[in-house]
C-alpha cells in the first residue's frame, strides 16, 4: 500500500568538470580542464509511493528540478 509522507527543502552544493577539446590545425589536441560549484536546491516535496525496502539506494539516483539562478528559491 502506498505511503504519504514529505520531504524538507535541502539546499546543497555540487561539484562540476568540464572538459574541452581544443585544436588548431598544425597543433597537438589539447584538453581544457575546468571545474566549478554551485549550489542547487531541492524544494519541499509531498508525494506517496510503496513503502521503501532500502531508501538510501532508492533515493540515490532520483531526479531533482534545479533553479541554478536561483537555488535557494526554486519553486520546483
């Protein structure tokens, strides 16, 4: 049977890489390496589903709307 429950707004922040690959004819391939962080939020949410067997791993991978312009104040 489904459960209702809700889970608080979390404000976190999260670390990013990017890599560029960067050549000019006559050059060797160069990568541009270039890593930042920001914060994003997770907005509180209400919602119902069955019962967790292992929450951490349930929960590891679920998907999140950011507001990056805005992180602490994301309406969802």
């Amino acid at each position: 049977m489904a459960e209702s429950h809700q889970h608080d707004a979390v404000v976190h922040a999260h670390d990013h890489m990017h890599v560029t690959h960067y050549h000019r004819p006559g050059e060797d391939l160069t990568h541009l390496v270039a890593s930042y962080s920001h914060e994003h939020n997770h907005p509180a949410l209400s919602h119902s589903h069955e019962p967790h067997e292992d929450m951490d791993k349930e929960h590891l991978r679920e998907g999140h709307v950011h507001d990056h312009a805005h992180p602490s104040a994301s309406p969802a």
